[in-house]
C-alpha cells in the first residue's frame, strides 16, 4: 500500500511550496491565499520515476533514461492532480 502526500507548486516558483496530508487541507490553505498552481498527490518514500515504473506508466527506453539528471528531474502527469488559479479549482 503507498502512502501519498498533497504537494503544492505555485506558479513561478522554483521548489515546492507546501505539503498537506490531505486535499481538504490544501485546498483551504490554497483558498485562504488565493493561490495559484498545481497540486499534486504524491507517493511518499518513493520517487516519481520508480512510481511510473512499477506501475507500467514509464518504461526507459534509452541509457539517457536512466541516468542521474534524467531521473532527478522526471515526472509524471500520471500522477493525480489539480490546477488553481486565484484560490479556485480550475475544470
């Protein structure tokens, strides 16, 4: 069973900017702000890259694949997520 966190990237930033243990959390905290981003459930004590591998979404397909910088900067939009613009949902 993988555990998840909520992850939010707000537009223009450079790093992360919060993780909440659940999407009613962010999403508050989001509204609060009036923030805008993404919010992005993701697996906790396993990266991205191994993820899409072991669920069958990513297979590398060349050596570049499966190096350092490749692997440092992978990830997926198989993961479930949200976008927000000045606090709300967007469809």
């Amino acid at each position: 069973m993988t555990d998840w966190i909520w992850v939010f990237h707000g537009n223009g930033a450079t790093l992360c900017t919060a993780a909440f243990s659940d999407f009613e959390k962010a999403g508050m905290w989001i509204k609060k702000y009036a923030l805008s981003g993404v919010l992005t459930k993701m697996p906790v004590n396993q990266s991205i890259y191994d993820w899409a591998v072991e669920i069958g979404k990513f297979t590398p397909k060349s050596k570049l694949q499966q190096t350092p910088k490749f692997i440092q900067r992978f990830t997926s939009a198989y993961l479930e997520h949200y976008h927000f613009e000045n606090g709300e949902e967007q469809m």
